[in-house]
C-alpha cells in the first residue's frame, strides 16, 4: 500500500465523471444545460480521474449535501422543461426549495461549507507531506551527511597514514643503506687485517 493511501480516509470511490455543479448569484446563467457548467479539458481530465481529486470530490460533493439533495429535488424536473434558461430554472427551484427552509443564503454558505472542508483536507495534506519529508527526505539528508563526513574522515586517515608509511620507509631505507654501507666497510677491514697478519705469520 503506497503512503499516498494514508493521506486521506478510505472512502468508497465516486466515478471519476462526476464535477459540482457551479451556481452564479445574480444575473441569469448562460442558456446551456442544467447539468455542470465546467467542462474538463484534456488536462484536467487526467487530474479529475486521479486518486486525490476523486477523494477531495468525495468530500466536497454538492450533491451529496443536504441543501444540495433538497436543491436538486426541485431541479431536477425543470431540466426537460424547453427554453426556460438555466438562470430562471435555478431561482425556480429554490423559489420552491424554500418551503423546506433553504434560502438563497443558505444555497450558497453550502459552497462555502465545502470550501472551508477544501481547505481543511489541504490543510491536512500539507501536514502528512510534512511528517513524509521528514522520514523519507530530511532523514536520509542527514543520514547521507553522516556517511559523508564519515568518507573525508577516512580519507584524512588514509592521507596520514600515507604521509606516516612514507616517512617510515624512508627511514627504513635509510637504515638499510647505512647498515649495508657499514656491513661493506667492516668487511673489508676484516680481510685487510686478515691480510695482513698473513703475510706477518708466512
């Protein structure tokens, strides 16, 4: 199961095809369908069908409110009625929603609610991809500074014992070239003394 799978509750899915549907205050709304007035584009179509946007849809679905349920009880059947725009057909069914309490106000402090419930899952996303760049980034930063400092530590010790292995062998080399050069003399005075008694003793 990805991380991702833990930023948000399980929910179950709603179809990717489904958007809210917008609603303009004042004025009459253009003379298309009463069915969402925003159309996906190829960009957003591969946005609305991801995991996040279908989980954020999920709980910021108009439909799904109850102003939303009482709204579009009463715009539903306005939907078929031909050349009445869909500014007249929205006013009438809150004309006739009102008989079950939902003002205009009302209507509209529900995109509000769902804002606000936007803003707190952002809110939340923002603190789990918070916690998850802690343990997954700033962590291993940390962890890979450590071994970094750990290589230039082994690599000074390498440089000194380098330095330390040179000026011994050098000394070594000395000693033998000193101790040859001596070994070369004595034995030479050896044979010259040896010499030398030789020729007194013949």
């Amino acid at each position: 199961m990805s991380w991702k799978d833990h930023i948000f509750e399980h929910e179950p899915e709603k179809p990717a095809t489904k958007v809210p549907v917008p609603v303009m205050k004042d004025g009459p709304m253009p003379p298309t369908t009463v069915v969402p007035a925003f159309v996906p584009d190829a960009t957003s179509t591969s946005i609305a069908d991801g995991k996040f946007y279908q989980k954020l849809l999920a709980k910021t679905d108009f439909d799904a409110t109850d102003n939303g349920k009482t709204f579009n009880k009463y715009l539903a059947p306005l939907a078929s009625v031909p050349g009445l725009a869909d500014g007249l057909k929205v006013k009438a069914a809150l004309a006739q929603a009102a008989q079950e309490g939902l003002t205009p106000d009302k209507f509209l402090a529900t995109f509000d609610a769902m804002q606000a419930t936007l803003s707190a899952e952002s809110q939340k996303f923002d603190g789990t991809i918070s916690a998850m760049t802690n343990l997954e980034i700033t962590d291993r930063q940390g962890k890979i500074a450590d071994i970094n400092k750990k290589i230039e530590d082994l690599k000074q010790q390498e440089v000194e014992l380098a330095a330390a292995m040179g000026t011994a062998q050098a000394k070594i080399d000395s000693a033998k070239a000193e101790f040859a050069g001596a070994f070369k003399r004595r034995e030479s005075e050896i044979n010259s003394q040896k010499e030398n008694y030789r020729r007194q003793i013949a």
